[in-house]
C-alpha cells in the first residue's frame, strides 16, 4: 500500500457524463479507495468555446447518484489562470519556451516535404542500384571490382534505410523500410520540426508559445499499460504551452494542477497515455514529481470510435445506476459482481482492485 495516496478525476464539462467517461471515473475512484488514499474532482474547463453551461455541475450529481463523492472542494481550472502564467513565467526565465507563427497546415506541409525529400533519395537509390547491377551483370572481367562496388552500394543502401526510417518516425509513422510509397499517416497530430526555434521569420507574428523538448528518450512504467518508451523530440516535437486562441493547454493546465492538489496517482483513459511523456518532461522542466499513472481501457461504438462527447457518446441513464456501475466494471476486465446495491458494490469491487493493484 502507498504510504501516500492523491488521485483525481478530471473530465471536460463540455457535456454530461458518458458510459466511457464512467470507466475512467471507476477506475479513478476505485483505485484512490483500494489505497484508502484521497479522491479529487477537477473541472478541466480551459477550452471555453467546448464547455457547456451547467455540465461541471451535471457531472458532479451524477457521480453522486452513483455514489462517488470528492474528499475536497471541487478544482476549475478556469480559477487557476495566474498559476498557469507563473508556471510559463519560470519556464520562459529558464529559455525553455519559445513563440511559433506556424499553423497545422504548415505543420503538416513541412512534414510531407521531409518525406517527398526521402522518398525521391530512395528512388534515386534504388535506380542507381539496379543500373550499376545491369551492368556488373554484363562484365565479367572486372569481378572483384564489381564485388568491392556491391558491398559499397549495400552499405549506402543500409545508410538510405536508416536515414529514410528516421525521417518516418520523425514525421509520426513508426519504422518503416525503404519504399517510394509513404505510410498511412496516423490519426495524432503531425509532430512539429522547430521551424521557429532560432526565432519567428520576417514579417511573421507570434500564434502560439512551444515547449524546447530535448531530444531524449522518456521511459516509464503504466500500472495496467506497462513499460512506455517515447522520444518526444522525434514523435511529436516542441509542444504547445498556450494556445493561438490565447488558451492554456491542456498539457500545462494538468502539470501545474496536479502538482497543485498533491496528485501522486494518476488513472484515466488510455487516450491520454501519449500525453504521459510529454507531461513528464514538463514537470522536471518546472522541477516537479510526476505522478505515478494507470491508463485503463476506453469503450467504443460499434463503428470502431472512441466513446466521447466529440463523438456524440449518449449521456448516462441513470434510472438504474448500479447497472451503469456493473457495465463500467466488466468493462474494465472484471468478472460480474453479484451485488444489488451501490454499497455492496463499492465494498466488493474495492476489495478486489486492492487485491489485485496493491496486494504486498
């Protein structure tokens, strides 16, 4: 058991709560309970034009209809604006930060000039290998000398490969082998190249304030995902700190908050396990303990998305809220509880997850 225990659920009241968003609420509050540690409510509420009125309010009563109650008053991230500059303040003190005029269509063009750039050196290569080998084919005079070019083209060819499979990562497409056709791209952000690192280009003007992330391997250790290793330099580059609308984000916000309520343990969905290194970094920028973390299985519809308001995920029922608890709990991997009624529900799924998450 943790000799201190501090966890938090921190949803976006820009809609009621959703059969999704009630498996990261369990798993939250199940695993602060287990611990016999402090449970937090926070309001991330920074993207204004996405918050709905009433929904911070909505969400708090449906977490008490389904008997999970705050151990302290509830935390807005909109009161906090000061403590979000200060933080930037330090960082920028520090050289850390930096104003960037790119937007994401100039992002994402930069990203696929890198890989035209790639692929035409591929080709290149490639062509340059199969004339050199016709006519190695045709000479047989000259054996050793066509030995001695083969091995020197196949050692340009390893350097190509690797060179190639680096500008891939690099642009967010994993490994890939030598090919003049591109990978699918991902669904996550294009990364950035630090185009405005050695400051903004003539006659540009600032947007957004980015993070310098050192160029670094990030490894650490998810209590249900595992061992995470990311380089954040390569996968994603220098990051947002505040927003071209002039809105914090929401990486800042989440550092600086839970270090604020003495956060220790972190359990949310696994969407937000990318986000995990990134905010590690930004915590030692700001000299700060990162929180021990749980990223714990999303839901989806039927198409394949991701249950979310921005999907239009269907606000709970709670006509029958221990049904909605029981759904939330296979949902996370359990096996069914024969329970009829929230307490005996709470009793026996916390003596369960402590046996299994903080059995000595």
């Amino acid at each position: 058991m943790p000799s201190r225990y501090v966890g938090r659920f921190a949803p976006s009241p820009s809609g009621p709560l959703h059969a999704g968003s009630l498996v990261a609420a369990v798993a939250s509050y199940l695993d602060a309970r287990a611990a016999s540690g402090v449970w937090l409510i926070r309001m991330e509420d920074l993207d204004t034009p996405r918050m709905v009125a009433g929904a911070a309010q909505t969400i708090v009563n449906q977490l008490a209809t389904l008997g999970m109650h705050a151990d302290q008053p509830v935390v807005y991230q909109s009161d906090r604006l000061a403590a979000y500059q200060t933080a930037f303040d330090l960082l920028q003190m520090k050289s850390l930060v930096y104003p960037c005029c790119c937007t994401r269509q100039e992002i994402a063009d930069s990203t696929r000039i890198q890989l035209k750039t790639v692929i035409e050196v591929s080709q290149a290569t490639q062509a340059t290998q199969a004339t050199q080998s016709t006519q190695a084919s045709q000479s047989t005079q000259a054996s050793q000398a066509t030995q001695a070019s083969q091995a020197t083209q196949a050692s340009q060819a390893t350097l190509c490969d690797q060179r190639i499979n680096q500008a891939f990562k690099f642009a967010g497409f994993g490994e890939e082998s030598a090919s003049p056709t591109p990978p699918t791209p991902p669904t996550s952000p294009t990364p950035y190249a630090g185009s405005c690192r050695q400051g903004l280009p003539p006659n540009r003007a600032a947007r957004s304030w980015r993070l310098i992330v050192p160029n670094q391997v990030v490894v650490f250790d998810d209590r249900w995902c595992g061992r995470q290793v990311q380089n954040v330099s390569l996968e994603v580059g220098d990051f947002v700190l505040k927003r071209a609308d002039g809105i914090w984000s929401y990486q800042l916000a989440v550092v600086v908050d839970d270090a604020f309520q003495g956060v220790t343990y972190i359990v949310r969905g696994q969407d937000l396990l990318d986000s995990t290194a990134r905010q590690r970094l930004l915590a030692n920028a700001l000299g700060l303990i990162p929180p021990k973390t749980m990223h714990v299985p999303l839901l989806y519809d039927e198409s394949g998305l991701k249950l979310s308001k921005q999907n239009h995920a269907q606000a709970l029922n709670l006509v029958q809220p221990l049904e909605c608890l029981k759904s939330a709990w296979l949902s996370l991997g359990f096996a069914p509880l024969a329970v009829h009624d929230l307490a005996s529900f709470w009793c026996d799924a916390t003596h369960i997850w402590r046996n299994r998450f903080f059995k000595v």
